[in-house]
C-alpha cells in the first residue's frame, strides 16, 4: 500500500475516480495502485505526482519500506 498517496488524495480532495480520468486509466486499476496491488509504471506515476504536486519518491513509498529497521541499528539486550 501507498500511505502517501492515499494521504495526499485526501488533502488534495481529488476523488480517485478524478484522478484517473485525469491519467486517462480505469478507476480500477488506479485503485490497484493506491493500494499496492499494482505498480505504476514510470510515466503513470509522474504524473500522479505531478497533479497531486508533491515529490514522487515520498508519494510512492511504501508502508512496509517505512517500518522496516536498518539491521545495523538493532540494539541487544542484556538481561
């Protein structure tokens, strides 16, 4: 899923089924992107950012990218 770009539709308050007739693509598969079952090919999601003003690399990253930990940053516990 794209925490950030469902974030940012909200904000924008630009309906999904807009957004996709502004790409020029069915409502279903924005859908699928939105919510991580697909992924937009380069030119889709430029202009996804592009409309939705905001910097592409934040709008698509994903939420398991974000809470994934660094496995140098692991600290261990004594007991």
């Amino acid at each position: 899923m794209y925490p950030n770009l469902k974030l940012q539709l909200w904000r924008s308050g630009i309906r999904q089924n807009r957004l996709a007739q502004l790409l020029g693509i069915d409502e279903t598969l924005l859908s699928k992107i939105v919510n991580g079952f697909r992924q937009p090919n380069p030119q889709i999601r430029a202009r996804i950012a592009e409309i939705l003003a905001v910097d592409e690399h934040w709008l698509f990253t994903r939420e398991d990218s974000a809470r994934k930990v660094p496995e140098n940053s692991s600290k261990s516990v004594t007991i």
